[in-house]
C-alpha cells in the first residue's frame, strides 16, 4: 500500500533516500520541465509534487510508522486521523508516474484541435489530458489522491 507522506519542501531528495537506508521502498517523482529563459528554451528537472513524497509500505504497524514519522525532513502522513494509504484504483492510476522516475518530455502534434502524442510518457495518454499550451510546451493532467483531485503539468513539444 501506498501512502503520502508531506514533508519539508526541498528535503524530497533526502527523505527518500533517508527512507530508502531504512529499507523502505520511497518516491517522490521528477520530471523535466521545458522553461523559457532570455529568450531560449531550457530543460530543468523539478518534483512533480513538490513537498510530498510516496512511501510504499506493505502493513503500516506502529513500528513502521514511527521509523517513517521519525526520519528527517517528515512532517506528517496524509490521512486523518490516522494515515490512509492510496485506494488501489488511485494507485494503478499513479503507477506510471512512479515506474518512470523521471518523467521526460513528450513529443507530438495538434490535430483537428486534439492533442497526439508521437513519442514519450505521454504516449497512450492523451485521454488523461485536460488541457495544453502550444505556446508554453505543457500539457495539464489530473490525478486523485486521497479521494481529491490533484493538478499537475508535463512538458510536450507540440508542433
């Protein structure tokens, strides 16, 4: 099971590694982020959800919960009042995000106003997203997480 664990914003990198010595499986996913920079485009790797990281956690006993409660950088499991982990429907929806890593930029093109993707994370994906800007590179998708609706943007260069 899968839980959501917020934590201090910009110590994702060190949670999860922090998580990872103490033999619990972490994530906290990236992606490359196309910005416009004096006049040229740049790629940057930023934290899809900056400030939250995803630990996977088989049973949640006490003793696990104090190791992850306990490790630097942590400030709460999502849930009230006790941790609720993903509901598996929310977690094989989020599956690819956690697989990839980082998630890279996509390539494609608009066609009679509907986005297709020719090659990256978003291949086969192009139902899941709600919006997108030519002009700035992005692509807008949702995930639900704890039963609410949470919006992120990938970068695809559309031609």
């Amino acid at each position: 099971m899968i839980y959501v664990v917020h934590v201090t914003s910009g110590m994702e990198y060190e949670t999860v590694q922090a998580l990872v010595m103490q033999g619990i499986k972490a994530y906290a996913p990236k992606h490359h982020l196309l910005e416009r920079r004096r006049g040229e485009w740049t790629t940057v790797s930023r934290y899809l959800f900056p400030g939250y990281v995803f630990a996977d956690l088989p049973q949640l006993t006490d003793e696990v919960y104090y190791k992850v409660r306990n490790t630097d950088g942590v400030i709460r499991f999502l849930g009230s009042p006790s941790p609720v982990p993903l509901s598996y429907s929310e977690q094989r929806r989020m599956q690819w995000i956690f697989d990839a890593g980082v998630l890279g930029v996509s390539k494609g093109h608009v066609h009679d106003g509907k986005i297709v993707i020719t090659s990256g994370l978003l291949l086969g994906r192009e139902n899941d997203i709600i919006s997108f800007s030519k002009r700035q590179k992005r692509c807008k998708l949702c995930c639900v997480i704890n039963g609410r609706k949470h919006y992120f943007s990938l970068s695809a260069e559309l031609d």
